[in-house]
C-alpha cells in the first residue's frame, strides 16, 4: 500500500483524529509555555540566570521525577489513559496559571523553577500517555504512518506555539508583565485539549486485560516496575532502540543547550539572521520544517530501509552535519544545521516510538514508555550539567562541537550493529 494509503487508512479512524487533535492542542500549548519560560528565566533583563543555576534546577527537579516517573508508567498500565490524558491536561492548565502569577510578582528561584518544571514534567507523562493510546486507534499496519505524523506534527504545533509566543512577545515587549500574559495564555490550548479528549469512552484508549478496580499499593506498583524491566531486557530490539535514544538526546540536549548559550551571550545580528530570542525562534521553525520533512519521508525509508538501518544512517549524518555545520559558528550555518538535525531527531524518535509499540505488550506498554521519558528527562539533566560544568558561558566550544558529532557517529554505529542482530522480522513488519 503507498505512503498516501496509510496515511489516509489512518485518518479515517475517527478514534485517531480525536486523539490527534489532542496532541496538536496540548503541544501547541507547550509551545507558548516554553517560550514565556525561556524567555523569562533567560532573555529577560530583569531576571539574569545563569546556565549553571538552569542546570541545578534542572538536576534538582527533574531526577526525582525520572525516579518516580517509570512508577507513573506502571499506573498508565492501571488506570485509564482517557482519563489521565483529561487530568493532565487540567492539571496543565491550572499550572501555568500559577507560573503567570509567579512571573508577574517578580518570584525567582528554586520556588519559581520547581512549578515551571512540574508542569514539565506533567507534560512528559501526558506524552507517555498519548504514545501509549495510539495503538488503540489505529491499525498495527498503519503504525509508522500514524507515529510519523502525530509527534511530528506535535512537535511542529510546539515549534508555532513557540513562535507565536515570541511573536507577541516582540509586540507587547520583554518585560515581567508581558512573559505572565503569555504564560496564562497556554491555559487555552490546554483546557481545549480536555475537552477533545472527553469525546473518549473511559475504556477506549486502554489498558487492555488488567485489573483496574483496586488500588495499586507501593509494592505492588515497584512489583510492576520489576515485570516492565525485565519485560524489555528480554526484548533486545526494544532495549537497544532505548538505549540508543538516550545517547542520541544526550547529544542532542548538550547541542540545543550550547545553541542556546551562543544565541544568548556569542552571537549578534547579521541582517535576516538574528541573535537573542528572535533568532532561537528561527532556530525553532528550522527544526520544526526538519520535523515535517521527516514525518514524509520516514515511513517511505523506514519501509525501505528498516526500522534499524534508517535511524542509524540518520545519527551517521548528524555526526557529519554537527561537525560541518558547527564548527564555522555562525548563524546561518546554525540555522541549516537546526533544520537537518531536527529531521534526524524526528526521524529517530519516529522510528524508536513505532518499534516500542510494536515489541512491547499493551499491559506494559505504559510504564516502558515512561521509563523512555524517564531517559528523555535524565538525558536533559546531564547534558544541562555537562554545558554548565565544562563550556563557557557563551557556549562557543569547538571542541564540544567536534565530541558531540563523534558521540553521533559511534550511537549510528553501535545501533546497527547490535540491532540488525535483533531485528530481522521489524524491517519486514514495519510496513
């Protein structure tokens, strides 16, 4: 069957079209939040952070969450996902809220990092839960199209939440008042993602087969962690596929945390190409353009190629791409380098999701795919330590530049030798 055919097999389910209107609602919402919070914590005059205090927050607040997320993950295989995706977006909602008020009375701090990163990694679980859901709505066959074009299409409703966000910021100005406007904004989105998602039965996104009447105690929830584990250490495909994309958003965090250092204190203004939080926006919408291509041409090369072999190639030529393009350092290198790497980073996450769903049981799948954003949130924390330990503050580290690139590279590699030993059915069955 064509690309268009799965496409189109995949859209007619209505169960997929609510589900997916939900994810592009609620990623367009995080695209607003996150551009009030960076430019809040980071390009606001009145709030000078350092990379070194984002990073204590970011280790501070986000590993206790990695701890405590993959048991989230075994209450996603517990409770009914319709319901969590309606609760997290609600909870979502009522967090920003919060943060706007925080921003507009000045608060800094541990006290203001811990309610913006809460809400983080709300959104993190509320992801989990979508991935979780998807194979509830679409047919087995249909998978690699429908992953490619919800988290693309979701990180694309970021990226233009996110733009828009600094669109208005460049109109109504950079200061405390205008940040906590934008914040509570992300509130809309939110709240109408809810909605959609009530269009659900209480049991139509899962989990199937278990026991949801009672409730879990803590050794219960860690007895189910235990199953989860063990349930992906003996399905090598799906453990390399998660090890693998942990070294790649390793890579990729210290990468985006350095362009962001550059674009804040290296960089200045050169006609189109713009420095500051205007230029990070057009960083944005080059990974965004990178993400929609990827969501085209992953499924045809996927089909093709495998889903062991396409992401592979794709960490090769980000090696390549990271070191050509970096090492001039100069905006508009930065920006093509932003739009590839953004295809392979979506093209990678595309073909890891398609793969876990595939090898991972329904009554599991939940937790594993927490413990993936448990990786996600891990991976973010050392790659924020690593910027604010060992580079400068403007960012500008040739050096950097020159590992990242071979930490690309040897990730390729390692993949496709350790998983075309795993994999020989997944090249066929992804079609």
């Amino acid at each position: 069957m064509p690309r268009q055919g799965h496409l189109l097999a995949a859209l007619a389910q209505q169960g997929f079209r609510r589900l997916y209107a939900a994810r592009l609602l609620g990623q367009f919402g995080d695209g607003v939040f996150q551009a009030s919070l960076a430019g809040a914590v980071l390009f606001n005059p009145e709030r000078q952070a350092h990379a070194a205090d984002v990073a204590a927050a970011f280790a501070a607040l986000l590993i206790p969450y990695s701890l405590v997320g993959p048991f989230a993950g075994v209450l996603l295989d517990r409770w009914r996902r319709q319901r969590v995706l309606l609760v997290a977006n609600v909870l979502r909602a009522f967090g920003v809220l919060i943060i706007g008020a925080e921003i507009l009375g000045g608060l800094h701090g541990q006290p203001f990092y811990a309610s913006a990163l809460v809400v983080i990694s709300v959104n993190r679980f509320y992801l989990s839960a979508l991935s979780a859901s998807l194979p509830h709505v679409v047919d087995m066959r249909e998978l690699v199209t429908a992953n490619a074009l919800s988290t693309t299409s979701g990180a694309v409703a970021t990226a233009i939440g996110g733009v828009g966000a600094i669109g208005v910021r460049t109109l109504i100005g950079g200061s405390d008042a205008s940040y906590a406007a934008i914040a509570i904004a992300a509130a809309v989105p939110y709240l109408l993602a809810a909605a959609v998602v009530r269009g659900f039965g209480g049991d139509d996104l899962g989990p199937d087969d278990v026991e949801r009447s009672r409730r879990e105690t803590v050794a219960e929830v860690a007895r189910g962690l235990v199953a989860g584990g063990r349930h992906v250490r003996a399905r090598k495909a799906a453990l390399y596929a998660l090890v693998t994309i942990g070294v790649h958003r390793l890579a990729y965090g210290v990468s985006t945390i350095c362009t962001l250092l550059l674009y804040r204190n290296y960089f200045r203004d050169d006609g189109f190409f713009r420095a500051g939080l205007t230029g990070l926006g057009q960083i944005v919408g080059a990974v965004a353009i990178g993400g929609g291509l990827a969501a085209v041409l992953t499924p045809v090369a996927s089909r093709r190629l495998g889903l062991v072999r396409w992401p592979a190639l794709l960490l090769l030529g980000s090696g390549l791409v990271e070191v050509a393009l970096g090492l001039p350092f100069t905006l508009p290198s930065f920006l093509v380098a932003a739009l590839v790497l953004g295809f392979a980073a979506q093209g990678i996450k595309i073909c890891v999701d398609t793969l876990v769903q595939q090898q991972i049981e329904d009554e599991f799948r939940g937790r594993v795919f927490s413990l993936y954003d448990s990786v996600f949130n891990l991976t973010l924390v050392a790659a924020a330590w690593l910027t604010a330990l060992v580079l400068p503050e403007d960012g500008y580290s040739p050096a950097a530049v020159i590992i990242i690139g071979v930490v690309y590279v040897g990730a390729g590699l390692g993949y496709l030798r350790l998983g075309e030993r795993v994999n020989p059915v997944v090249r066929h069955t992804s079609a």
